[in-house]
C-alpha cells in the first residue's frame, strides 16, 4: 500500500510552509486575521484524490496577542484551519473547497478592553501566528501589530457670557462672548468637577449689532 503523500514533502522542517498576502484588520468590534498558507516548495506528490494544498496537513494554527512594549502575553489561541469543504469528500476526485474571508476572528474586547483604549496614550498589540503540522511540527510565524488609538471626547464650555457693550447714547452696541474653557484631566474616565481646573478663555471677538 502506498502513502498518500509523500512524507519528506510534506515535513514543515524540510519544505516549509510560507505566509502570503497576511493581513490583520480591526474595527471598533472585531479583530480579524486573513492570510494565505503556501508550500515554502513543490507542493507534494499525493495518491490520486488526495490533498495537495498545505492546509490539508496543519493541524491548527497557535495565534498569539502580546502587547508591544512589554511583550507580555495577552492570550493565545489555537484554531483549526478554516478551509471548508463543500461539495464531495477529501478521498474524492473533484472536490470544491472554499477559503474563509478571514482565518480568525475575535471580539475586541477579548484582546483589548475598552478601559485600556480610555488612557490618554497609544497602545500597540502584536498578533503572531504560526501553522502546527499534523505531527506536532511547527512552520514559521508570521507577525502583525495593531495600533490602537486613543479617542479624546472635547470637553464642554463652562459658564458662557455674553457682554453688551454701548459707548454713547444712541450708539449701536457691541457684544463679545467669552467662556471657561475646562483643561484635560491628566488621566483618562471621566473627571469630577472636584478635580478639575478649568483655565478662563475668550473665543469671540467683539462685533457690532
């Protein structure tokens, strides 16, 4: 009985897989991963119905978010290869298989919280991910960083005044608005009015009525 596929072929250590086209998107929900996995050279020589892509011989893929700057682990995952058969079976001539938009997909709030995005400063997050062959194997890791950017919501002008200002008799008068405009707190969350300073700051320029 021959084997499937040929073993040294398929050995992540003597033809190793390669990333193309990696690419990691993220939205105020969601981080995405999407890429492609290729033979780093021939694509194996296989029975006749059998796979030859590489996917068919990973076993799953360890993706793991660290944070940039400390380089500590913020989770590590590993997820199965998203290629989905839908038509036939693998021991089949013909077989219609069908990639993924994305490889992996994780709610945000999982990799970065909601009050690590309050800080009044950036945060970058480092996403690795690297193919593990049926064997145990493991290929070359591909690495992305993502960069999270603090949103500042202005504050609101405080005790607005409106000066009218009349110089003669029967003269038009003149009006000017000024107001208190609050300085940042030095933190992110939200500042009580106990804590914060505001600096006084006039904004309008006096014109005629």
């Amino acid at each position: 009985m021959r084997p499937v596929a040929n073993f040294d072929m398929i050995d992540f250590a003597q033809n190793p897989p390669v990333f193309r086209d990696a690419i990691t998107y993220f939205d105020e929900d969601t981080i995405a991963i999407a890429f492609d996995l290729d033979w780093g050279g021939n694509a194996p020589d296989v029975a006749l119905g059998a796979r030859r892509d590489v996917e068919a011989y990973v076993r799953c893929y360890e993706i793991t978010f660290f944070d940039v700057e400390s380089q500590a682990v913020i989770k590590t995952i590993t997820s199965a290869p998203s290629l989905t058969q839908t038509t036939g079976m693998p021991s089949l001539l013909n077989v219609n298989a069908v990639r993924a938009r994305y490889q992996y997909a994780v709610a945000r709030s999982e990799i970065v919280p909601a009050s690590d995005l309050a800080q009044l400063r950036q945060r970058r997050i480092g996403v690795s991910v690297t193919p593990v062959s049926q064997t145990g194997q493991r290929g070359a890791s591909v690495t992305d960083t993502l960069t999270f950017e603090p949103k500042l919501t202005p504050l609101p002008a405080n005790d607005a005044q409106l000066m009218l200002t009349m110089t003669a008799p029967g003269a038009k008068p003149t009006a000017q608005l000024a107001w208190r405009q609050p300085v940042l707190p030095p933190t992110g969350g939200v500042a009580s009015r106990a804590r914060m300073q505001r600096l006084s700051t006039r904004k309008a320029t006096a014109r005629r009525l």
